[in-house]
C-alpha cells in the first residue's frame, strides 16, 4: 500500500534528504512539502529565506507547498493551533504522515509526533539516529548545492555565511561544531540538485542581518541566471 505524505520543509539540507529519500522509496507517495512563513516578515521561521525564493524552490522540485503562516513571536497555544490546521488539512488531502529532517534531538522529536498522532497521522523520520557525518556526505555526494545562510555568530565565524557546503568547507569548520548544524550551529538553504527541474537561479547579498541569536545573509533571486 502505497502512502501519502507531506515533507516538513524548511528549504535546508536536512528536510531535502529526507525528501530525497522520499522520493526513491516505492511504497512513499510525496503530495506536498509543509512550511512554515512569518507574518508581516515573508520569510522562512528560523532560517529566514524569502518567501518567492521557497515558491521558487517547490516549483522547481516539482511539487506543492502548503504554508504555515506564523506570527514573528508565536505562543505556543498559537503555534499549535495553526500547525493542527495544517495537519487536519493533510488528513482531509488522503495524507497519511508527516516526513520530517530531525537528527538527535529527542525533545524536538517527542514534540513533532505528538503534534503528528493528536491530529491523526504519522510521522516519519528517516534520518534519525545516523551519523551527522555520513549524512552529510551522502548528501553532498548526491550533488546538491547548498549555501549557509544562518549562524550562530558564537559557535560559527561569519566569513562562513553565504558559502556552499563542500568537503573543505566541513573540514573548515570549527572542532565543536557539528557538520550537520544540528546544535543550531548554521542553518542552509539549497540551490540545486538531482530533484531539481534545473538550479535555483540566486545571488547571495552583501548584507547581513543581526537576529537575538543569528545573523544571516539574504538570497535573493537572481533575474539575469
């Protein structure tokens, strides 16, 4: 029996290797990708990309986004209640579960599938548990382009904003910091790919942008690729 299910997508590393293997897996039908926007922001919670750039990216994939649209700082009654939404509109599609890009974080992994079960799915997790470092070497071997977006400027230099994960950028990184950004360390946003239809066509701004606990750097689309 073949099952339906959205991708919780953040644009990132993570989620499109969960998405990847979605789509290689015979008995996995993805319908949809799920995420989530600030309001008055129209950009990606969390890892900040625009809004027509995620547009963009599912287009390009080939497959439908359904957003979430979230105040700048949500309670998590508000939080809750508009993901239930989402997820009851998933159940009312024929989707069965909710893929998601978790790694190690067992709390964050706890919370998701309760989220997941009282709305009457399931949720998958086809990362967990392996090892950062082979993950991301798979994925990198896979041919995927991807760019880091998001850091935390206390654990990860800034010069490493905007550049493309490579095997000498991982090398390049600090002792402590997981090659995964699974600590929260840097987040990512991916350009290209053997999903993609053809390569996102972007430029990487100049500015960066101070947040509370990041800074990141804005892509934008490029109008002459």
């Amino acid at each position: 029996m073949v099952r339906k299910v959205w991708v919780s997508h953040s644009g990132g590393k993570d989620s499109m290797l969960a998405l990847h293997r979605m789509m290689n897996q015979s008995d996995i039908e993805v319908v949809g990708l799920l995420t989530t926007i600030t309001e008055g922001f129209e950009r990606s919670t969390t890892h900040g990309i625009r809004e027509e750039l995620i547009d963009l990216q599912a287009e390009l994939l080939g497959l439908p986004i359904h957003k979430v649209f979230l105040p700048k700082d949500p309670s998590n009654e508000n939080y809750n209640l508009r993901i239930f939404d989402a997820y009851q509109k998933a159940r009312d599609e024929g989707v069965s579960h909710i893929v998601f890009g978790d790694i190690l974080l067992k709390d964050v992994r706890d919370y998701r599938e309760q989220q997941v079960q009282e709305s009457g799915l399931e949720a998958i997790f086809p990362l967990w548990g392996e090892s950062t470092d082979d993950l991301i070497h798979e994925f990198t071997g896979l041919g995927y382009e991807t760019i880091i977006t998001t850091i935390d400027p206390k654990t990860v230099p800034i010069t490493f904003l905007g550049e493309k994960i490579t095997t000498d950028l991982l090398e390049a990184l600090p002792e402590n910091v997981d090659v995964c950004g699974e600590n929260g360390e840097f987040h990512t946003f991916v350009v290209g790919g053997p999903l993609f239809e053809r390569p996102l066509p972007y430029e990487v701004s100049e500015q960066t942008h101070e947040g509370p606990y990041y800074t990141y750097i804005d892509l934008v689309r490029s109008e002459t690729t």
